[in-house]
C-alpha cells in the first residue's frame, strides 16, 4: 500500500494552524470530509515533492558515482 503523502502533509497543515484555515479563518474538516477536488490538489502538491526528492537523492547518488 503507498503511503497517503497527501494526508499526511494536510494533516501537519491542519495541526500547525490549529485546525485553522490560514487564508479564511475557518475550520478545516479532517482529511475524508474533504472535497475530492480539493483532496487531489493536496495529491498533486504531496506527488511534486516526491518527485523532486526522488530526482534530488538520484542526483546525489549519481554525483558520488563519478567523483
């Protein structure tokens, strides 16, 4: 099973705010009350930095490699 990045990255939002919405100053619902939109923008957001960290550890490794 992978890993829900997305969850897991709104729910540290969720909690740094206290459950707050820093942009309306009103309550954010918990992860399944989301919007499936909204739940697929946070997926997007969670899969770009992925990507970037994958892409970032390969570079690194790569660079050991030759050097």
């Amino acid at each position: 099973m992978k890993t829900n990045y997305a969850a897991i990255a709104y729910l540290s939002y969720r909690q740094h705010t206290g459950g707050v919405s820093l942009a309306t100053g009103q309550a954010l619902p918990e992860w399944h009350e989301l919007r499936p939109d909204i739940q697929n923008a946070w997926h997007a957001a969670a899969a770009a930095v992925e990507t970037y960290v994958l892409l970032d550890a390969e570079a690194r490794r790569i660079s050991r490699e030759v050097s």
